[in-house]
C-alpha cells in the first residue's frame, strides 16, 4: 500500500521544487547577461532575401553560432522600408534573443514621411553601426546617357522616373535629394526591393535610379545598365572607373547609408555591453569582413555614443531635406 505525505511535508516538497526550478530558470539568463547567448538567438533582417542587409546578417550569424555554438537565425521581416522587422524587434522581450539587422533608414527617414509610425526612436537602441555604403546613380542604355551633367540635364528638360527599392528607401530618399539640390523633375517609382528595381531598369521601365550598387554591379560590368557616378566623396574600388559626384563638382548629392544592429529600447546595459563585445570579436573575422567589402561595405564598428551620433547626424540632414523637398509617402 502507498504510503502517503503529511500535507505540510508535501507543501515543502512543492515549494523546495518551485524554487529551485526559478533559480535554475534565473541562471539560464542572469541580469548581467554574462550567459548569453544560451539559446537560439532571432536575426531580424528588415530587407529582402539577397540584399545588402540580408547577406550582413547572414555573415555575422555564421561568425556568432561558430564563436558562441548557439544557432542564430536570420529571419526576414520585411516590407514598409524596413518599418515592419524594426517593430518587431521594438516589441520584442528586451531579453537579447531577439535582434535587428537593418538600415539606419528605418529611423532617420521613415518618422519624416509616414504619416504614424509603429514604434518610437526610443523603442531600439543601436549596439553597432557596422558599416556604411555609398549608392550607385545608373541608367538604361535605351535613354542614351552617358553622363551625369546629361543626367540631370534630362531631369530639368523632360523629367526622370527613378526606381528605388520602395518607400523609404536611401534610393526614395536619393530621388529627393536629386530633386531639390538640381531642380531635375523626377518620378519616383517605387518597388519591392532593390532587385526589382534594377530589373525594371534593365527593361527600360525606368529611365534610371540611384540604388545599391550591390544589386547592379554585375549589370554595369557586362554594360546593360549605364553608371554615371558614385554617391561618395571618393570613388568605389568595386567601380574604380566610375566618378564620384563630389569630384563631379555635386557634394550636394552625397549619400550614404549605415547598416547597423539595434536590441529593444529596454534591454539591460549589462546585456548591452555583452552582445556588443560578441559584435566586435565577430567583425574581426577576416572572411567576414571580405564578404562586407565585396558588398560594398565600407567598415566603421562603431558602438556606444559615437553609434548613435552618427545615426543622429543622418537624421538631422534628413529631417531638413524632408522639410525643403516635402517628401512623403505618395
């Protein structure tokens, strides 16, 4: 016969194994973050599969499961130029399993030409700005420019339709720019990404586009789409035989944008600091940081207040742009 617990013992029993299962629980993710990562841990990459931002998050998941042995995941959340994979990550648990790989875009411009926005700057806090990348001003050979001076001489005379890779977007945002600093009339088009864009110019749907230069290198080396210049102030070793716009005499056109990784607004500065440090030894990797320059990433690694600096500088140009210009979602 089964001998029975006296209900105070049982009540010992119960509360000694509730306690001990939430001190086990508790060290799974001590408050210093000092175990991390010691779960699978979600990349959420706010653009397409095959783009810029997707092979970043794809590199530095590689480098972080082979350092940390714990499955990092890239998952592709995209749509709204980036809006829809950044409110994700805002209102996720602030517990350093969920992060976000994407462009500074989806703070320094989005909040000037969407009407509401799902989240608050505040929501996301950068850990990393990994790198920067100038874009590519091309058209198609069908419009017979060869050169910026008769690019923006176009846009004065007949007008332009530009592609970009949707609303939101740095070629959204370099339409506008165009735009106010030529006096060029332009059309922007926007599309589902930067692939469809370049196809579209390929086609001659568009007359051209300033997109990643990621996405039409190839094009321009086998000459189905015509580069005019780069949007940086020195020229591209990927395309060394394609002007800048600043030696072009058009600073005025100068453009970059930073991929960088952000974590909810209220995570833990101890947790903070230690998916920083994991970052940092990740872009030490050597073939990492060739598939970045490949890409056409220019490294900067920058963390902390020099981080959020360089995003805020971007959103101050751009809040003046969108002020001028009157840029918004069409």
């Amino acid at each position: 016969m089964a001998r029975l617990i006296a209900p105070r013992r049982l009540l010992q029993t119960s509360l000694a194994l509730l306690l001990g299962c939430t001190a086990f629980a508790s060290q799974g993710q001590p408050a210093d973050g000092a175990a991390w990562p010691g779960k699978p841990v979600r990349l959420i990459a706010s653009f397409a599969p095959g783009g810029a931002v997707d092979i970043l998050a794809r590199g530095v998941g590689e480098v972080l499961q082979r350092e940390t042995r714990q499955p990092f995941v890239v998952e592709n959340r995209t749509g709204a130029g980036g809006n829809i994979g950044a409110d994700y990550v805002a209102k996720a648990a602030a517990d350093g399993y969920t992060l976000l790989i994407g462009l500074d875009t989806s703070l320094t411009v989005n909040p000037l030409i969407y009407k509401s926005m799902p989240f608050k700057n505040g929501d996301l806090r950068p850990v990393m700005v990994f790198a920067s990348q100038g874009m590519l001003m091309a058209v198609s050979p069908k419009t017979n420019i060869k050169t910026l001076e008769q690019f923006i001489a176009r846009g004065k005379d007949k007008g332009l339709t530009l592609g970009s890779a949707g609303y939101g977007t740095p070629g959204h945002l370099a339409a506008s720019i165009l735009s106010h600093a030529t006096g060029a009339k332009v059309n922007h088009v926007p599309y589902k990404g930067n692939a469809p864009a370049t196809l579209a110019m390929l086609s001659g749907e568009v007359d051209g586009g300033v997109i990643s230069s990621t996405a039409m290198l190839p094009h321009v080396t086998t000459g189905k789409i015509t580069a005019l210049a780069v949007t940086t102030a020195q020229r591209n070793p990927l395309l060394p035989e394609v002007p800048s716009v600043a030696e072009l005499g058009h600073k005025e056109l100068q453009q970059e944008v930073l991929f960088a990784a952000w974590v909810p607004g209220s995570t833990p500065e101890p947790l903070v600091q230690k998916i920083q440090a994991h970052l940092e030894k990740a872009m030490k990797d050597g073939t990492l940081r060739e598939r970045m320059r490949a890409n056409d990433m220019v490294y900067e690694g920058l963390t902390g207040d020099a981080a959020v600096k360089r995003i805020q500088a971007l959103a101050d140009r751009y809040r003046i742009l969108a002020q001028a210009t009157g840029m918004k979602m069409e």
